[in-house]
C-alpha cells in the first residue's frame, strides 16, 4: 500500500467538508481540510447566517408597526447599519472559530490556502506545500453567477457584498427571482430601502407551487416591495447621480445599488479536476454517482459543487454519508426525496414535497387543500397580511404529497410536517392529529374541505 501524508483530503472547509473531515478524523482517520477563505463556507460566512440575522434586523420595523395595534406607542427607534455589522462580524467570527475548534477537537488539520489537485493523490496548497492523500473530497461550494456578456454588469453587486455594504443605499434593484433575490428584497425593504424587484418570468420563486408563488408576491408586496415580472435586462448604466437599469421592456430604473441573484455555479475552476481525471456534468458542476463518488475512484464529491440539491443541510448529509461508506464500512447514500426548504421571504415559506402543478404531472389524480386567512395576530391590529396553508394529497392511496405554508413561523412549521411527509403519512392520519391551538399551524390539521382549483396549477 503507498504510503501518503494523509488518509482524506477535503478541498473546502463549508458544511460539507466540515462534516466529512470531522467524522472521518473521529474514525481514527489522518485528515487534512484546505480552506481558501474562512472556515465555515458559504452558509456561515457569507450565505445562510448572516442573512438571517439579516432578516431578524430587518423585521423589527413591520414589528414596531404591530406594536402600535398591541397598544405600544409610536417609538422613535431607529436602525444603524454600522453597529448591526459589526455584531454579525463577531458572530460571524464566533462561528467560524468554533468550526476550526471542532475540526481540531476531531484530530482533522486545517491548512489554510488555496489548494489545487496535481493528479488523483496529490493536493498543492498554494504557499504551504504539496501532500499525498489516499482520498480527496471535493467539497468547494458554489459561487454566485451573473450574466458577465450583459453590458455594465460590473456595476452590480452579488449577496457576497451585500453583507458588507459600507451604508444602506437609499435605493437597490434586485435581479432574479429565486431564494437570493427573494430574501434580500425583504431585507432591504424591512431595513426602509426603496426595493424593486425584477425577475425576467412569469411569477418568482420558479420550483414552488404556484398558489405560494402568487401569495408570496402579493405579501411581499403588501411590504412595499415593487416587483417588475417578464422583464429581461439589457444594459445597465452608471451615471453621476445613480444607476441606471435598462430592460427590454424599454423601461428603465433609476436605482442607488444593483444586485443579481441570478444563481451560483458550482466552483470547480483552477482546482486541477481535470488533471485528476474528474468528470464534469453538463451544467459545470462535479458528476458524482449515489455514494457522492466521482469519476475516479479514489475521489467524491459533496455539497453545492455537485449541484444535487444545494442546501446546507444536504451538504451535511452527503458528507456524513461519504464519511459513513469510507470510514465506518457502512455504506450509506443520502435519500435526496422529501428534502424540506425554506425561503426568509417576508412573509416567510415553508415547503416540502411536490408542488400542486408537479403532483398532477407524476401522480395524475390528486386532491388539493387550500386555506389562507389573516392570522390572529393579524385580525387583532387590523393588518392585512394573509397566510396560506396547501395540502397536496394523492387520490387513492390519501398520501400527501406535498405541504406548503407561508406565513409566520412557516420554516418551523414546515420541519415537522417534512418528518411527517418522510414517513409516507396519509391524510386521515395527518388529520386524526389533535389540533394545538391557537395557532396558525392548527389549520394544517383542520383542512377538510377539497378545494376546487379555477384551471389546472399552471407550470412555470
Ligand atoms: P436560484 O437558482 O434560486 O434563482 C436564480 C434566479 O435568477 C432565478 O429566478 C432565475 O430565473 C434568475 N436568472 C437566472 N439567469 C438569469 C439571467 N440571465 N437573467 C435574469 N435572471 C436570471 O438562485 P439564487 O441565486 O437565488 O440561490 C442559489 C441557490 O442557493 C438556490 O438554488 C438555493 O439552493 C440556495 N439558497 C437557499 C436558501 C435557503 O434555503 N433559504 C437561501 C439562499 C440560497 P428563472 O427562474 O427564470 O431561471
């Protein structure tokens, strides 16, 4: 057997290595972890954490108008950007400490640098060396995409600098229509930036049911939030006084701070795959089999580098079952079915399953349950925001399909719904639950009227 410096190597210290290299250094194993930036990746340091902290702060404007109706008086509060900063830098930093804590605490090393792959069992790290490995991981993440042929482009943020902007602009635009732009628009609105919105389709949040997209629009824009749909950019333009986006509507935006949440690509560029012999998909990102394998045998692959899912937790997952195969001879693959997300929309959405317009496309007949009513805590101040609760429900066998709810506290709701989705539960069982009330997840269980859509759920 040859003899290398170490066991694993992992290229990338996000949610996934993290995961992999810890486990698999509990195991006894010699790991190494190479990070470029700071440990913790994309979720930690520039994704999922600080966004919503992001979010928290953003809230408490919307919060201070509740109040009123609860019979606060008007407050004079007011928000300075610098100060939250620098709390969500020492968080962040807390975190991140932590991270490299638990990697040593395992026994895994950490080497800061950029690494690169020589061949299948040799890593270079930029300024540290070069070492052997009998495995590798690939586990870099994505980084975010933009249309780089659109004139002016270079005049747009990506979220990577929005947490860092040096003042809130009085204006933003944001392209896209996805999580990213979905969630920022709440934020920058929440925060008393004057938000638009353009998304070149139909309705945002392409992948969701359609009663949710049309509902989180409605909300989002009840918050303020403007919302441009089908508009395409083409050009943007940086004058004296401001930006100017250019569509092909020929309409034009007037703006103090451009950002595009147009997607992320998986990041694989200078990391020497192809002198390993490691295969690409089509879309760029990393070809791994069910174990997360790549082409080569002693290489994998986790997170959003292989564009499965790329959610932080199913990066976790895929690196706890790559270390579970080759460190523990337990064979396990991650079951990517029934895999819950959440958007931090303002309202927030909580999803899980398939959508209304996908369950008709594989399941035929199916059921739906739909409710949207304004919450107590709603009614009681005179708001008008609504929550919308759908049931998704197979006809025949009454499993359900999907769950889907906006509204307050839909991320935590919809975590225990998914166990529920998980274990295959039908509807007379999901509805032989007692109801806890009041609250808003109640309706969940209480649906038992079929609702009658006005047409089919229209695919995007
Ligand atoms: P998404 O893929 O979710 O959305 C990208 C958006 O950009 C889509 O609306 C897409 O439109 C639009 N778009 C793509 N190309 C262009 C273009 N050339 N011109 C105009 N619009 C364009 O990516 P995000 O950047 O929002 O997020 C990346 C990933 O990060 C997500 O897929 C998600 O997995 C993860 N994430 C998860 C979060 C969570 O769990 N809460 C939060 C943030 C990110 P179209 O729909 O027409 O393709």
């Amino acid at each position: 057997m040859a003899n290398y410096d170490y066991d694993l190597f992992v290229i990338g210290a996000g949610s996934g290595g993290v995961r992999a290299a810890r486990l698999a250094a509990l195991s006894g194993a010699r790991v190494a972890v190479a990070e470029e930036h700071r440990v913790g990746g994309t979720c930690v340091i520039r994704g999922c954490v600080p966004k919503k902290f992001m979010v928290y702060a953003s809230e408490f404007a919307h919060s201070a108008k509740v109040a009123e109706g609860y019979g606060w008086s008007e407050s004079q509060a007011s928000f300075d950007w610098k100060r939250f900063l620098a709390a969500k830098d020492r968080e962040i930093a807390r975190l991140s400490g932590i991270y490299v804590t638990n990697l040593n605490n395992a026994g895994a090393e950490v080497i800061h640098g950029r690494a690169k792959l020589v061949d299948a069992h040799t890593v270079e790290v930029e300024g540290k060396g070069v070492f052997t490995t009998e495995k590798v991981l690939i586990a870099t993440g994505g980084r975010p995409w933009l249309p780089e042929t659109l004139p002016g482009v270079e005049h747009a943020i990506t979220s990577e600098e929005a947490f860092h902007l040096l003042e809130l602009p009085k204006r933003i635009m944001i392209a896209g229509g996805g999580y990213i732009a979905v969630e920022f628009a709440g934020i920058f609105a929440g925060l008393g930036v004057d938000t638009t919105l353009v998304y070149r389709g139909a309705n945002i949040l392409r992948g969701f049911d359609d009663d949710v997209r049309a509902h989180v629009t409605d909300e989002m824009k009840k918050r303020g939030v403007k919302i441009v749909l089908g508009c395409q950019h083409e050009r943007i333009e940086k004058t004296e006084a401001c930006i100017v986006n250019h569509m092909n509507s020929g309409a034009a935006i007037e703006t103090d701070l451009v950002m595009f949440a147009t997607g992320r690509a998986p990041y694989t560029a200078g990391l020497g795959l192809e002198a390993a012999g490691v295969k690409l998909a089509e879309n760029g990102a990393v070809a791994v089999d069910a174990y997360s394998k790549t082409s080569v045998e002693n290489i994998w692959a986790v997170g959003d580098v292989t564009d499965r899912i790329n959610l932080t937790p199913v990066a976790i997952r895929e690196g706890a079952a790559f270390a579970q195969t080759e460190f523990y001879g337990n064979p396990t693959t991650f079951d990517h079915d029934m895999v819950a997300s959440a958007v931090f929309s303002q309202p927030p959405v909580g999803s899980v399953g398939l959508s209304e317009a996908d369950a008709r496309h594989k399941h035929g007949k199916i059921d739906i349950y739909l409710s949207r009513f304004r919450p107590m805590k709603t009614t009681f101040y005179g708001g008008d925001e609504r929550c919308l609760i759908k049931l998704v429900v197979e006809q025949g066998s009454e499993r359900i399909l999907g769950c889907h709810v906006v509204g307050p506290d839909a991320p935590e709701i919809i975590q225990m719904a998914a166990v529920a989705l998980k274990m295959g539960v039908t509807k007379p069982q999901w509805d032989s639950t007692c109801a806890v009330h009041p609250t808003l997840a109640e309706e969940l269980v209480t649906m038992r009227e079929k609702h009658v859509p006005q047409g089919l759920g229209a695919a995007a």
